[in-house]
C-alpha cells in the first residue's frame, strides 16, 4: 500500500489521464452483471474492515475526532457498500418494467412490445465532505452508489484528509485490481482545480457533493452551466429545528434538554443533522435545566478552516441583538471551541429568520422561547429547506398543521427523537429542498440513493437476444420484473 | 365558456395573483387522497372529450394540423388524463416503503421505525408545445402529470395556437370548479414575460418544458440561477438516428423506405421523434426508392416562426459542400414547404458532425451512406443525446456494440419500427441526455412522468394517527406497500 506523495495537487496532465480512464472504463463496468459488482463491493469493505487498524489512527490525527466515533464511522461505511451490494443482487433497484404489445390499447393505438430498465449514468465525480472521513468521503455513500450503479468514480479528496484519502483510495485500487475490474474505475483527485475541471469535463456525467453552502452552490453552477448541463446532488446547509410542544415540555423537561444536548454537541456539532434550533414554550422547565446542563468538553475541531467558519458564525450571532448566551463551557479556545447555547424570543425569529436560522457548524445551537404553540407553525413557514424537522410532543397533540408545513420544508420528519445519527436503510431519506440540496428528489443516504447515479432507457420491439437480461422474458437474473401492469377501463 | 381576450399578456399584477393563488391551493389540493385528484382527471378527460367538436376546430385553425392527426392527439390526451388518474389509485407511484425497527440492524446501531413516501415537489410551471396542441400543451402531459402528483400547475400557453389554449383552460377550469378544487390549482399566462417570471418565483418549485433548444437552455438557466434553484424538465431537440444494416438493407430496401418516408415526413416532421438520419449501406436499393419516392405533399407549417426556422436549418444544410438533395416534392412555398429529403456520405459526418446532426425541425430528413458496417458504431459515436435511436437489422446481425453505443446517448431504442408515435405507457422512456432533455433522469411520457412533481420524504417513529395513510400499518389506501425488505446477511 503506497501512499500518495501529497506536496502537489494532481496536474491538469494526470487529471486528464484519469478522465480518460474513467471515460475508458465505464462500459466494462457498467456492463458487468449486478451480482459482479456486488462482489467487488463486499470485497471493498471486507479490505477496509481489515485495514481499520491503520485507516482509523490516521483518521484520528488528520480530523481530530475520537477514536470510537470514527470506528463507528467505519463500520458504517462498510455496511454500506455491503448494502448496495444486497440491492444490486436483489435488482429491484432496476426497476424492470415490461409492456407486452396490445393491440387494443384505448390510447388510440397498438401498444408496442416496450421494456424499461435502468442503465449507468456514465463517470461520476464525488466531492468528499470533511467531517465523514469514511461515510461520505473515499469510500462512501456516494462512491457507494455511483460504483453500485455501474459508474468509473472520481473522488475529489477533501484536503482536511489527505492521506486518509490516499490510504482508502489505495485500498479501494487493490481490490478493483485484484477482481480484474478495469484501471479507470476509480481515481482519486487533489485540489480544487482539480475537481474543477473533472466537473466541467464533457466525460463526466454527475456530480455529487456534501459541504457548505457556498461551495456546493460554486460547483453546482459549474455543472449546469456546461454546454451540456449534467445533474449535480449536493448536499449543502441545514439547521434541522426542533419543535417542543407545551404537553412535552411540562411532561419531559429532563428527557429533552439533556437529549438536546447531546444532540447538538455530538461530534463537536459537526454533524449535517445537528439540531440548530430549539422551540420551547417560554417559562418552560426545559431552559432551566438547559442553564444547569453540564455541557461536553471542549473539543477540537476537524481543522482550521472549520473553526474559523464557526467562530464567525457564532460571531453573528452572539452579536445579533436579541441574542443571549444561555450555557456555554470553559476552557475554550479557537480551535476547540466549548459547546454554546443561545437563546432569543420567537418574535425576532419572526423578524430576522435569515440570521438566526443559518447554519452554524459546529458546536451551538439556538433555544428559541415561544409564547404560543399557534406560533409554531408560522415560525416553522420561515425556513427554507432542511435535511430534517423534529418535533417533540405527546400523542394528543395538536400538531397536523405543523406536520403539514414541516414535510414541504424537510426531508426527513422525526418524532420524539434526535435528528443525529442517520440510519441506513431502504426508507431513508437524506435530502430535501433548496438548500438543504440541490436536488430535493433525491437523497444521498440510503438505497435510494443509488437513483441518482442512473438514467431509464426503454427498449421497443427488441429481439430476446439483445435485450439486457433484466427485461428479458426469461428473466436469468431472477429480479423483481412488472410485467403489464393492469389496466382499469381508462 | 369565454374565451379569455388575447390582446395583451398576462400582466405582472395577474401573474401575481396567479402565483399567490397557485402557492394557497398547493396544501388542500395535495391533501386530496389520490382517488380524489383521479376523479377531477378523469373529469378533465371526460369534458375535453366532449368539447372535442368546439376544440378540434379551432386546433386546425390555428395550428394548420389535419383534423384526423388532432383527433387522434386529443384522443391520447384525454387517454393520458385517465392513465394518471388510474396510477393514482393503484399507488404504486407512492413507492410507499416502511422499515420495522430492527435493534439487531448491521450498521451498528439500532434502526429506527423509518418510513418513506413522496409528496407533490409545489406549484409547477408547464411552458406549452407549439407541436402538440393538446398532448404537450395546456392539458397536455405535464399537467397531467403535476396534477396528478398533487401540485398546482401554473400552464404558459404557446403562442401557436392561443385561443385554443383558453378554451383548453376554461374546460380544465370548469371541472376544477365543479369538483370543489382551490381556485389556484390551475392557472394560465400568456406571454413569454409571465412565463419567466412565474418560472424565477419563489413560490414555484418546478418548471417543466417541450421545444427548441435555445428556448428551453434560456428557462434552465432561469430556473438553476434562482437563489433556491428548483428542477427543471426540458425537452430540447432530438436528431433520433436511424441505422439500417447491410442484411436489412438487402433484404428490405421497399419496406425500409417507404417506411421511413412515411416517418419523417408524417405531421409535416413536425414531431420531437422524427427521423431525422438514416444511415444505409452504399450501393443499397434503398436510395434508388428514396429517391424515386412519391413525397407527401406540401405541407403548410405550424406557424411562420417554426415556417422561417426550417427554412432556415434546412438552408444550413443544403449549402453544405458535401450535402445534395436526393428527392423533393414540388409546389414549395415558404409557409408550405415539400418534403425534402438529402443525401451524404459517412465520411463527412464523421468529419463535421455538429451541423449535419442538428435538429431539422420540419419535413426534412437526411440520408448516409456507409461503406461498411463497422462504420456504425463510430458514426453512432458522433452524437450527442438523443430521444430515440433506431436499428433496422436482422435477427442475425451483430449489432451488440451497436446496442450498447446507441443505449448510451438514448431514451429509447426502436428495433425494427420507427420511432415517431409514441405510445403512453408504464415503460415508456421519452427523454434522454443533453440536448434531447436537460434532466436525463427522467421521462416526460408514461407514467414515471409522475416522478418529476415528487419529493421523497421519510416519518421517523412517528404515531400512526400522523403517518399519511399510504404509511400506516392499517393501509387505509390498500396500496402496494414494501415492508421490511429482506436483510441477507450484510
């Protein structure tokens, strides 16, 4: 296993030679059966399960999370490629749809014979995030679902964790060697440029990406702005409030704040799912215990940049008017900042959303007193799009309207529970509008997400022996087929 | 019924009104159960059916189209209301998917009660086909679609048939009345100003488009510059190749050409699926009965604008040094042009492939010879996405590289049939890479057009009394439902 020497980006001249192979490769890959691939997926993970002793202590000094929370991490990581491969091997995933011909189709004409199934996109360029080292960096969710869904990837590493990147790439490579899949299969980028231009190549054709706001928006632009514009799935910025109704504050006061707390704080708040906000009725008994909570220690954050971004971020706010500090702990220091909650009136909420909803990564988040639970619905109509909404009540609430308004806002809704710590599963959904993503109908968690990476082609009057096996009639790859969905008089 | 006065554009002060009402009806009419919206279809279908012999008139006035190619359009236009209505009951489209907690889950953490469904994506903004005056125009597809998908639908007529459009829109309405609908569920604007406008407004969430590639690049770009960008389904142009293999050719010549007169001059080519290149073996007898055709007759065009674009193209084409014209019909006039047909040889494609591959858009269609059949697979190379892609070959042919090239740059690929007609159906795929679409992902025919008007989202352990009943255990809605998909060991 070498690690790549990381003085230099990589040139235009080795990017292009990658493109070249990722462009090279993408036929035999795609072009190898599902079960195919998902060997070479569990393959992957076995290889990143058994090189966690090394991948783990270099994830621990380059982004300065803990031990146990990358290992966690980790084993994340390789269910999810394990789980791709159960979906490739399941073939569902392809959604097979066959129209046998009909003559007496009410359309007004024949139906011909037509087969529906889904083919790659073409070669991927993953945008690693910083604060998932293994699930949403090298070998993660998106290079997951892009490699399941038959594409060449090309991850552009992210710089917090150069030689982590180096070090998982390394692995993945052995493995695609090993099972003979073609070179450009994979490749790893360095630098902004770099990234740059693979997005902007004619032989790209997706784009993903987990960051901020700004970056995710710079590159999106460049994605639609080609002569031939390619989908980009970015996952940007979300503050993920949180709703106490007045029954679950008088019930719970305990149970919330300290799993508030927790929430906010966990992994230093660098969490795309940390709950930023917190409704609360205002005389509630949750505030007090907040004001008593003791909070985590200081803890350092993934790097510089981070840290600056969250000083100024926390610097808005703090400096907003209406603004007090309601618990924060000592011993901070720039880059390892303690946990900081603030607390301001639902009316200010109402004048200046913009402000006091932004995003602040890392580790604060917002108490929000409300004087009326018929506030919460319009407090709730003030956000723009959010990864998840939470809200906390017992069963007899009121709460369909809020309901109502929280689902056109967000991806995910939650009920009495944290936002962190995403599951993934088949039902999961990680996206929503507008800013949250740049694509709210897709999600980058989950089996679903693998949708993103292709692109339906129907097949008309085709002879058996050139359809691809999923829409054959013989069915050798034994997945789910819907075969003449029935028709009502229409 | 009035007809709406047609002297002026919709004014800003009307957009206003429409966008505000379109935002208001959003929530009751994406409330509806799904039997309910597909009752209001199937009212839709029922009325313009019956206003058939007020509209097809006026359609043939205005669009200069035969009255039995507007019988057959309003009959698969009212056929596709009753479709989506149908899907609608049936709820598949929901893709309802509902995970039991499972403590034992291999992630590493225990997962949760997790449900998923889709929900209307919000107002959309349909800019009407000149081509197809009923199918993609004010009750066309894509309304049918979005309303089917629960959304609001703000419709910008086409400036092609603008009286029709208002009496389209006033049979639409007057059932929506009837049927109890919010008054903003529907809504019309004249006027390429309202159109972007509604397309740049906060309150729309998507926009979706038929037309030329100029036009809808413009809206994209509208759309993706937005500060919240939304999704946008474009279908821009299309060239829908033809490749016709040597045994084909030998063994079919009559057949071939006389079906390909048919199709490219069918509707005066004026179809998003004509064929716009066949490719034949030099020497062939095809050429011979190309040439030798009895053409259709001149036809008169859509409109002036659409009259002067083909001239135009056509123009491009003909002064090319390496283009000649191999059959024309006669009694040409610049409103009323005869079908055309030119001839050039493989080499020259390859070598200029840009202009002799654009869309044409009118009764003109290309011819190439080839010298050899391993020419197809680079000459199929040369393009760029397209709708449809079409192989005359027979049974024994190689064509797998063919195949495999051609599923790569298409929506469709047609075997021995031609690819305009195009039959609304569960696995039809109308779409495909830039240009052919700006959203590859998706289909703008058939039922998965529903799709595009969708949003995913997930209920994390909510209460049964607040999942929507697509997500209850009870089903209220008996629909297809997938519960717990098999874990094999992961």
């Amino acid at each position: 296993m070498t690690v790549t020497d990381l003085t230099t980006t990589t040139s235009a001249g080795e990017c292009e030679r990658l493109l070249v192979a990722a462009h090279d490769a993408a036929n035999a890959w795609g072009s190898k059966r599902p079960a195919e691939r998902a060997r070479v997926l569990d393959g992957i993970a076995n290889a990143i399960d058994e090189a966690a002793g090394k991948l783990l202590p270099l994830a621990e000094e380059e982004t300065n999370l803990s031990r146990g929370r990358l290992s966690s991490e980790l084993q994340r990581t390789t269910f999810q490629l394990r789980l791709f491969g159960q979906q490739l091997r399941d073939g569902a995933y392809l959604r097979a749809i066959i129209d046998l011909p009909d003559p007496q189709w009410p359309m007004g004409a024949p139906r011909p014979d037509l087969r529906r199934t889904h083919v790659p996109i073409g070669p991927v360029v993953v945008f690693a995030a910083s604060n998932f080292p293994f699930a949403f960096s090298v070998a993660g969710g998106d290079t997951a679902s892009a490699l399941a869904a038959g594409n060449p990837v090309l991850v552009k590493a992210h710089s917090g964790h150069p030689r982590l990147s180096a070090m998982t790439a390394d692995v993945v490579t052995s493995v695609l060697e090993a099972a003979g899949a073609p070179e450009g299969v994979f490749g790893l980028l360095y630098g902004v440029e770099a990234g740059r231009t693979a997005l902007a190549d004619p032989r790209i054709k997706a784009g993903s990406f987990t960051g901020s706001i700004p970056g995710g928006r710079a590159l999106m632009d460049i994605a639609v702005s080609r002569p031939d514009p390619i989908p980009f799935y970015g996952e940007l910025g979300s503050n993920n409030p949180v709703f106490v109704t007045e029954q679950a504050a008088h019930q719970r006061p305990t149970e919330i704040a300290e799993g508030f707390v927790n929430s906010f704080s966990l992994g230093a708040g660098q969490f795309c799912t940390k709950p930023g906000t917190l409704f609360v009725p205002a005389g509630s008994d949750i505030v007090p215990r907040l004001e008593a909570a003791v909070l985590p220690a200081a803890a350092k954050l993934l790097n510089g940049r981070i840290a600056g971004g969250y000083q100024a971020s926390l610097g808005e706010l703090t400096s907003h008017p209406h603004v007090e500090v309601l618990a924060q702990g000592t011993e901070s220091s720039p880059d390892a900042p303690s946990p900081t909650l603030l607390k301001t009136q639902a009316r200010h909420l109402l004048e200046d959303p913009r402000v006091l909803e932004s995003e602040c990564f890392g580790p604060a988040a917002l108490v929000i007193e409300y004087d009326d639970e018929s506030q919460l619905v319009p407090l709730a109509t003030t956000f723009e799009g959010q990864l998840t909404a939470t809200i906390y009540a017992g069963d007899t609430c009121d709460v369909n309207n809020l309901v109502q308004v929280l689902r056109e806002k967000a991806g995910r809704l939650l009920w009495n529970q944290w936002p962190t710590g995403v599951s993934v599963t088949y039902a999961q959904q990680h996206g929503g509008p507008y800013p949250a993503t740049t694509s709210p109908g897709s999600t980058s968690v989950g089996t679903a997400a693998i949708e993103r990476f292709l692109r339906p082609v129907a097949f008309q009057g085709f002879p058996r022996h050139l359809l691809p096996e999923e829409l054959q009639d013989a069915n050798p790859l034994g997945i789910p087929q819907t075969v003449n969905q029935p028709t009502q008089s229409a």
